[in-house]
C-alpha cells in the first residue's frame, strides 16, 4: 500500500514490482496481493483500453484507515481484543526505555473529563 499511495496514482502490479526492493516478490505473488487487496476493500481498480488484461488499482482508504484497520485486526486476532495486552506485548518486545514506557503512560492518560462507573473504566480499553 505504501507503493501506491507514494506513486500517488492508478498503478498495475508491474509498477509495483519495480518499487519493491530485493529480492523482489514474483508477479504473481504481487497481483494476487493486489486482488486480497481489492477484495478487502481497500483498492478500487479499471482496466484501460489497449492494456489487455491490466489492471489498474488506486487506493479507496487513507494510510490512516488501513493503519487503523491493521491495528484492530492485530489487537482482534493475536490478543483477543485485548489492548491491553497488545499494548504490554509491544513494550515488553521491544525493550523500552524506562522513559519511553512513562511517555506511553502520559501519551494515553485520559484528559477529558472522566466517564462515570456505568459508562466503562475510562482507560485506554474503552476508547479502542
């Protein structure tokens, strides 16, 4: 995806292949991304008179909606929701520094007013 919003244009899975660095993907292995790609929502595509079969895809979602979108699929499927324990996963892998691990804390520190009992736990959970 990144390819594609980059080159900023409709783009066929020979465009992408040559921006791909080395060892480069077979063509196959890129047109079917392209497909599961599409299929999911996330590129459109048009076939252009004179190319045969070529198809030319764009992007229908921002690099912030497919980020967001990963991410709940990664917090959905490998931590059962949990962000929390996605969260704690991410800290304890990549061995933050104990300063890194304070400015996450502030970084998600609620700063409107706090939710009520009946209204959730008001931390990070309830927001995701």
């Amino acid at each position: 995806m990144s390819i594609i919003w980059d080159l900023g244009k409709s783009v066929c899975a020979w465009d992408v292949l040559e921006r791909c660095p080395e060892p480069k993907p077979a063509y196959t292995t890129v047109a079917t991304y392209l497909k599961v790609l599409f299929e999911k929502g996330y590129l459109t595509y048009h076939k252009e008179k004179g190319q045969g079969k070529t198809h030319r895809y764009a992007p229908l979602v921002t690099k912030a909606e497919y980020t967001r979108r990963t991410m709940q699929s990664v917090k959905r499927d490998f931590f059962s929701g949990s962000l929390k324990s996605m969260l704690s996963y991410f800290v304890r892998e990549e061995n933050r520094s104990e300063e890194e691990v304070k400015e996450l804390i502030e970084m998600v520190k609620p700063t409107g007013p706090t939710l009520n009992p009946s209204q959730g736990r008001g931390d990070a959970e309830d927001i995701l």
